[in-house]
C-alpha cells in the first residue's frame, strides 16, 4: 500500500515542489498556476489550474445583504434579515447561536444613541459569521467625541466558537474554522483558518513558533462610532488568513498537522481624510445637542418663569397689605412742612388715616 501511494504521490507531485511556496504578494492573492493542479486536472480531480486566496474575488459582484429598515421597530434598523438571498447560515454552522444571523452590518450606521451601548454585533462577511465589539474606551476622531469598541478576548475563546469548527478539527482559542465558509466566498471549500494578525489572542505557543509579536493596537479590529448619530467615524477590520496542513498520507504530505500563516490583510476607514464630512457631522451633531435639550431648556425657562412671576406677585401682594402706614407717613411728613410754603394740612385728616 506504502509502494503505491509513494507512486501516486510521484505522479501528481513535481519532484522540485515543495510545501512551502514563495510567490508574490499579487500572486498568493489573485492567483498563479500551480503545478500540483495541473497534475491534478489531468487526472479529473480539479476543475482549476490556479490558486489564489481571493483568485475570484476582483471584479466581482458582492454578497447582497438585506437589512430591516425600521419602519415598524426603529431598535431593528440595521440589522441583516438575509445574506446573499439566506434567512441563516445552517448550511455553513453547525449550531442555533452560530448559524443565526445577528448584528448589522459593518458599512451601515449603528442605531443611535448608543450612550448606554456596552457592545455592538457587527456582520463580517469574510467570515460569514458576526462578531461581538465590546465597548473599551472615548477619544476624538478630530475634536469629535467617539466611543471605540473592540472585539474582545471572550469573542475568541473556544469554548464560545465550538458551533464554527468542523468535526475532526481541534478547537483552538483565537482561531476561526473558515473551511465551511469558503465554499460562499470562494466557490470551493479550502482548509482555511482565520485569527487575528500575528495570532492575536491565541494560544502563546504559536507567538513562539512563528516569532510573532501582536499588539492589541496594531492587530485588532475595531470601530469608532459617533454616538448621538450613530456614524462610523474609524474603523479597522484586520484578519489573518491561515492554512491548515493535515497529514493524509506519508508521501504526499511529509508535515504533521500544521497551521501555517500565510498572510494578514488591513481594511481601515477614518474621517479624518475626508474634512469637508468632519465640519458637516459636527454642525449636526450642534444641532442635535440643541434639539436634544430643547425641552430640558424650556423646563428651566418655565421653572425660572413661575420663580419670577411667584417672586412679583409676592412683593405686590406685600405692598398691598401697607399702603394705609405708608401712606399716613407721607401725609405726617406733609403736615410738619414749613406753613410759610402756603402749604397745610389738618391734624384729624392724620389721624383719621393712620
């Protein structure tokens, strides 16, 4: 048996290839020959010639996402009701949690005010699957106030991950099985394996295998949002993509199981490059304030109103109960006046009065 998948082995493998490759950047993302395919398709095995990471992804039309509009609910607007013409993902995920789809999705604005918000669920069609961003910290984008959500340790860990591994492949923290998700992004299924870049979040044995060193700045996702509106002012989605080597046979395939790295890619967005946007949001975002206080502001004028119109109504109310005394202490000083001033008044009209 040995003997004839030694044979086999030497038929489809070229005898200068090896299982480490060196290509081009360009190459390993849109796609090159291989010559183990080549082989392949002369014995009906492979349709294609050509391996690339994302070989059928350029030009290409995007999944389509229906989202709730919020006509009836303004809580669910945002949220995906289907991806790519699905209700869920149960032909991809193997349990409820895993193949529901939950969140929205990561290029609509969250529903505002996210004041209280303490995490966001976020769509990320890379990995048909949504994941959780917990809410870590405030900054500026600008001079512009913005909450920053991360995606969290807990996300990651295998033990809330077991609904997205494939029976037969061990669970591992900080890592996301993608072999079922291919067969949507890339039309095949491909042992692939997704993590964060420079295995962020992972167990540390791989940070030493590889001389890797991640940094929660520089490798994880996240999202800086504008709460009052709910607009996405930065954001960074940043993924590395890995294959999983298995030993099938001997010949064929000298390594033991392996997860190998083979790139990280970084999509980020950020206002600050687009000012004119900067200058429009934060007029906006005045507005907003003043609406927003409107009515605590006509409460303050209504309470120093009635404070006012109480105060006058009780100096009238007080003046009002004096007049006879005020009124007798001017006609007294009148009646001392100096008679040579022509001027004089009865002493009964004083007594009378006051």
């Amino acid at each position: 048996m040995d003997m004839l998948m030694k044979g086999l082995a030497r038929s489809i493998i070229p005898s200068d290839w090896s299982l480490i490759q060196k290509h081009s950047t360009e190459e390993v993302i849109w796609g090159y020959t291989d010559p183990v395919l080549e082989r392949l398709k002369t014995f009906g095995q492979t349709d294609s010639t050509d391996f690339g990471f994302f070989m059928n992804q350029n030009d290409s039309k995007s999944f389509e996402i229906e989202a709730i509009s919020g006509k009836k609910n303004v809580k669910e607007t945002g949220k995906i009701s289907s991806w790519n013409g699905q209700k869920d993902l149960s032909d991809v995920w193997f349990t409820p949690d895993a193949y529901t789809l939950q969140g929205s999705d990561s290029n609509s604005p969250m529903v505002p005010p996210l004041a209280n918000a303490s995490r966001l669920d976020i769509f990320v069609d890379l990995l048909c699957r949504s994941l959780y961003f917990e809410r870590t910290e405030q900054s500026r984008v600008s001079k512009i106030k913005v909450d920053v959500y991360n995606v969290p340790l807990d996300e990651l860990k295998k033990e809330n991950n077991r609904g997205y591994w494939k029976k037969g492949l061990t669970n591992r923290d900080g890592m996301i099985d993608l072999s079922s998700c291919t067969k949507l992004t890339f039309g095949e299924s491909a042992p692939l394996i997704a993590s964060l870049p420079h295995f962020l979040y992972a167990a540390k044995n791989y940070g030493n295998l590889y001389n890797v060193r991640p940094s929660i700045e520089k490798h994880s996702s996240f999202i800086k949002v504008e709460p009052m509106t709910g607009i996405i002012l930065e954001a960074a989605k940043r993924f590395q993509l890995n294959t999983f080597v298995s030993r099938n046979f001997h010949p064929g395939n000298p390594a033991n199981n392996s997860i190998i790295p083979a790139f990280w890619l970084s999509q980020s967005f950020s206002a600050v490059d687009h000012p004119g946007l900067l200058t429009k949001l934060g007029q906006q975002i005045r507005w907003l304030v003043l609406v927003t206080n409107f009515p605590l502001a006509l409460l303050v004028i209504a309470i120093c109103g009635n404070l006012a119109a109480f105060f006058v109504g009780f100096k009238i109310h007080s003046q009002a109960g004096q007049p006879r005394r005020s009124q007798a202490r001017s006609l007294k000083e009148i009646g001392q006046l100096d008679a040579s001033s022509g001027e004089t008044l009865e002493r009964q009209n004083l007594t009378t009065i006051s």
